[in-house]
C-alpha cells in the first residue's frame, strides 16, 4: 500500500497532466490519458466524483460492457468506485436499473 507521501506526488502528477491538456481524454492511446489512467488506480478511488468521471471513456466501457464484465469490474478497470461509474452512466444516458425497497410482511 503506497504511503501519504508517494500518494501525494501521484495526485499533483495526475492534476498537472489533467491541467495541461484539456482535452486529454479524447485520445485514449496517448502516453498522457494512460498515465492518468494508471495514477488513477493508484490513488484507489480517493479522488472526487468529477475527477475521477474524467477517467471513464465510452469506448472502454462499452468494450468492457461487450465483453461481460459488471459495473464492478467495470469500475475497478478504470480505478473509480461503482457510485463514481453510476453518476458517469447516468450523465452518458445509460439506463439506471432503479431496485424497489423490499417489502417487509410481518
């Protein structure tokens, strides 16, 4: 498990890269959107919501969504947590499956 201080190096490396190109995630085969990607996995899922959505790419996801994959491994992939994926899905127009409560007869 990686310490404050490499965590730390990792995050002010990933927001330089973010910084530096706003239009980073457009291109998926470039050494800068696949370092993010990496020091996204590394951070684990500390980083907010709108930063972490970021890292998600439809392609990838539909990809991993052709291939079987759950919405868990799905975010595991891309180094988000599954609410992170959700509120990406939901933005992107894919379908929320909405579960009822379960009733409890007594």
């Amino acid at each position: 498990m990686a310490n404050r201080s490499e965590k730390r190096v990792w995050r002010k490396e990933m927001l330089e890269l973010i910084n530096a190109d706003d239009n980073w995630v457009e291109d998926t085969e470039s050494d800068r959107y696949k370092r993010i990607l990496e020091l996204g996995k590394k951070l684990g899922g500390k980083m907010q919501h709108c930063t972490q959505i970021s890292l998600i790419n439809e392609e990838e996801f539909r990809k991993n969504k052709a291939e079987g994959r759950t919405y868990k491994e799905i975010a595991e992939y891309f180094g988000v947590n599954q609410k992170t994926l959700q509120i990406w899905r939901e933005k992107n127009g894919y379908t929320i499956k909405k579960t009822k409560p379960k009733s409890h007869n007594t």
